[in-house]
C-alpha cells in the first residue's frame, strides 16, 4: 500500500528567448538552466515515487575517537553512500560515509521510535558569501535529521529504532523482521519505483461486531497488500477506511473512497437517510461491493451436495466405461449401474432446481435492493469486472463453491465468500490457486471502482477553477455623494 504523494504542479513551463544580440547577464543564464532543471524534477515527480535509488545503508560504529569523551556511546551509526529521490523529483546524493549519533532519550517508564531521514537542500537558499572565491561550482548538498515523529514527503528514510530508558547500544538485529529495543530497523525504507498510474481508497462499513470487524479488515488488508505483486499499475492507499453502519452517512465522509465494502446483512440494515446518501455517492462515481457470504446456510447446504452428486455420478462413469468399455458404455449389460447413474441424474438435476430457486429469491432480493439505489442488477459475462485486467472465463470458487457476480452502475454484488480467500484465514486451509484467482477478481473489481470513479469525476467541474465573481463597482451616485462629503 502507498500514500497518495502530490503530483507536480499545474503551470507552463517558460524559457529563454534567444535571439541574435541577445545580452546574456547571470540572472538570463539562470533561467535558461532553471527551465531544464525544472523539466526534470517533474518528469521525476510524475513518474516515480520517492524512495532510495541505491545504498543509504545504515550500520552501528564506535564512536569515532576525535569526538569529546562524553559523547563516546553506543548511539553511533554510520550512513553508507548512496542516491534517493525525493517527493518533489530532486536528487538527494550522500558521496562519502556520515558518522552520525543519535541523541534522542526516551520519555521515562515509555519509549521513544527515533526515525533517522535525509532530504535535499538546494544550495541557492543556503547562505553564503557573494564572492566565489575562485570556485564556480555549487554542489547540492543533503541534510541528515533524527526525528521522533514519521518522515513528511520531502524526507527519505534509512532507518528507524525504538529506545527505552537508560543506557543505549545501537546494534544490527538478531530477527531482521522482528527488531527489538535499540536494534536498527530498515523494513520501512521505501525503494523508488514507478509511479503507479492511479491510488485506489477503500473503506468498510463496521458495526457492532468486533470480530467480523477484525477479520474484515485482515482480509481487505491482504488484497490491498497483493496489488504491487500482481498489478503494479494501481496502489491502495495505506489507510483502510472504517463507516460506522450505526451512525446518518455524511457526503463528505464517503466522497474520498472509490470503493466501499458491506455484507449483504448490513446492507439490508441501512435506514432512508443513508440510503439517500448512497445513492448520492454513487451517482457521484463511488462503487459498493456488497457480498451475500453462503457460509451455514441452505445454499451452502445445496451447493455441497450438488457437488457431491457430481462426484458420485463422474465415478460411476469412469466405472461403467471401465467395466463395459466405451462400445457398450449405456447398454443393457449395466443396467444396475446405469439405474443408479439416473437416479443419481435426477437427484442432481432436483438439488439444482432448488439451488437455482435459493439463488433467484436472493438476486431477488438485491435486485429489488439495487432497483432503490437507481441501478438495475445484471449477471454479464462481458463486463469489463471479468477482463480488466485479468481475464475470468469462469468465476474462483471457494471451498468448492462457486462466486457468483451481478453488476449494475456502481453497485457489485458477489454471492460467496470471495473475501475470506483474500487473506489468510485460520480456519481455511485454501490452494495458492484458489487464493490468486480470488485477489485477481478483488484486483478487477478495485480497477473497475478506480477507473469509474476517475472517470465520472473527470466530467464534473473542478470547484477551485470555478469563476470568481467580480466586485461590484460603486455607482456614480455613491462615488459623488462620498466626495461631497469629503469636501
């Protein structure tokens, strides 16, 4: 997951005009390069996250020795060479080794998370003396900083370490994914990469059940954190929302999400007002995912028993052609065997019927639910849901159990437990398969909801560009009664 970086300012870039007899001064030599330097940094900006291109290692040293006696410790790191980017595409290049000492204490009875970061510092706002001396280079330059609060856009982080109380002795870890008290701590360095073309925000209705809370969020979390592997084009953002289902929705509170996710018992919960307020977000190109998990119910019921059916009557197959041969497969000679293949026919053709009348009542149900929304339900097998970007001919299935995908406007309806395949479930034991094809149709189903939301947007009116209203202008009559009275 990553963090929505700002994207580079929205202006024209100017340069130089160059003619025959043109004076070149320094202010004129200035431009003419800030305009590449600019150019560059929001190339940078705009096609890469900010992170560390390569080094900025962070190792425990001695204390080196022309340092004064008392601040000769075990708080001594050294910063290996290396070049970042920052948020706003500058170079941040570290050439030589830096010996440096963290000197933050913790808080007594308490810890204390120290972040060490670098940023860049451009030289023309240092200052400095109006003569060169001789010199006519300006080197950029970096700063080092040790913070008790997390890094801001503008700085990169190499390390991180938590102090307790008392004497510290900065050291590498025992457990690299698992660092203690005073060990160095590199999980969190984030590595430049490409920019992913758009940051999908996504949020869960909660209620008053705190275990379907905590699992809903592990399984959400786990989708989100498959993204980068499976389809780096898009990145979730690193909050997961949380809509209290108990309290009136605000408008404002849902805009930010392109995605909200509920359970088929939430959604049948929702008063007028916030189904008012849906609607709303909706039309304004938000998407609900609404998903009818089967698990103890009489459709998960059927549905084991139709594959069971399907089981036996496969088996009894193979052994009728085992036995008979293929020439006389379906002839009087098996005619045990083919009895009890028909009677297994028709209680498997019976456990459909019904599971198809189970199926109808709730898409029913969602049906009518979609219809108050303003958006009717349909099962479409060419809806982009089941090609973009990974194509699905058929839907997963989840312990055996087919998903089902109705889709209408912005709402998403998925009959199944397609989320508890996303993540790691204690009490599911499911194939790497299983578990891939269900985040792939999860990834589908974000891109769907980012791409709609994107694009619905980008037919509305920005509000920051709206037209001012001009001040009105004083009347004649105003201006000469105000001028009597001065004079």
């Amino acid at each position: 997951m990553t963090k929505p970086y700002s994207s580079p300012e929205i202006k024209s870039f100017e340069r130089l005009q160059v003619t025959d007899g043109l004076l070149i001064n320094s202010d004129r030599w200035q431009l003419a390069h800030e305009y590449h330097r600019q150019r560059q940094n929001t190339q940078f900006q705009a096609l890469f996250e900010p992170g560390i291109v390569c080094g900025l290692g962070v190792c425990p040293i001695a204390a080196p020795t022309e340092i004064p006696a008392k601040f000769r410790d075990g708080r001594w790191v050294q910063i290996q060479p290396g070049i970042a980017i920052d948020v706003f595409g500058n170079f941040i290049v570290v050439p030589q080794p830096l010996d440096f000492r963290i000197a933050s204490e913790a808080i007594a009875g308490d810890t204390s998370t120290v972040f060490l970061v670098v940023s860049y510092v451009d030289p023309d706002k240092l200052k400095r003396s109006n003569t060169s001396n001789g010199n006519d280079l300006l080197v950029e330059t970096f700063r080092v900083n040790e913070k008790t609060s997390p890094p801001s856009d503008a700085e990169i982080e190499v390390c991180r370490v938590t102090l307790q109380t008392g004497a510290v002795t900065l050291q590498i870890p025992k457990d690299l994914w698992n660092p203690t008290f005073s060990e160095l701590d590199l999980r969190f360095r984030a590595a430049a990469r490409s920019r992913p073309q758009a940051i999908v925000n996504v949020a869960s209705l909660i209620d008053s059940d705190p275990t379907y809370d905590r699992v809903m969020t592990e399984n959400l979390s786990c989708l989100l954190q498959s993204i980068p592997s499976l389809y780096p084009a898009i990145a979730a953002s690193d909050s997961l929302g949380r809509i209290d289902g108990r309290a009136p929705f605000q408008p404002a509170d849902l805009a930010t999400y392109d995605l909200i996710y509920m359970t088929s018992q939430q959604s049948l919960k929702l008063i007028d007002l916030q189904m008012l307020t849906l609607k709303k977000y909706l039309e304004a190109g938000g998407t609900i995912l609404i998903e009818a998990s089967i698990k103890d119910t009489k459709l998960e019921e059927l549905m084991g028993i139709q594959k069971e059916l399907q089981d036996a009557i496969a088996r009894l197959e193979r052994s009728l052609k085992a036995n008979l041969g293929e020439a006389n497969y379906g002839s009087t000679d098996g005619d045990d065997l083919n009895s009890l293949n028909n009677e297994l026919g028709s209680e498997l053709s019976a456990i459909e019927t019904e599971l198809q009348e189970q199926i109808a009542v709730l898409t029913k149900t969602f049906k009518d639910y979609a219809e108050q929304l303003g958006t009717p339900l349909e099962e479409n097998r060419k809806h982009s849901l089941r090609i973009q970007p990974f194509l699905f001919s058929g839907l997963p299935r989840v312990q055996g159990n087919p998903i089902r995908l109705l889709v209408g406007g912005g709402i998403v309806f998925v009959i199944g437990d397609l989320s508890s395949a996303w993540g790691n479930t204690d009490d599911l034991e499911l194939p790497r398969e299983t578990i891939r094809s269900a985040q792939e149709l999860g990834i589908n189903i974000l891109h769907f909801a980012k791409q709609r939301h994107h694009l619905i947007q980008s037919m509305q009116k920005d509000p920051k560009y709206a037209p001012q209203e001009a001040p009105s202008t004083p009347s004649k009559r105003r201006l000469t009664n105000l001028f009597d009275k001065l004079t």
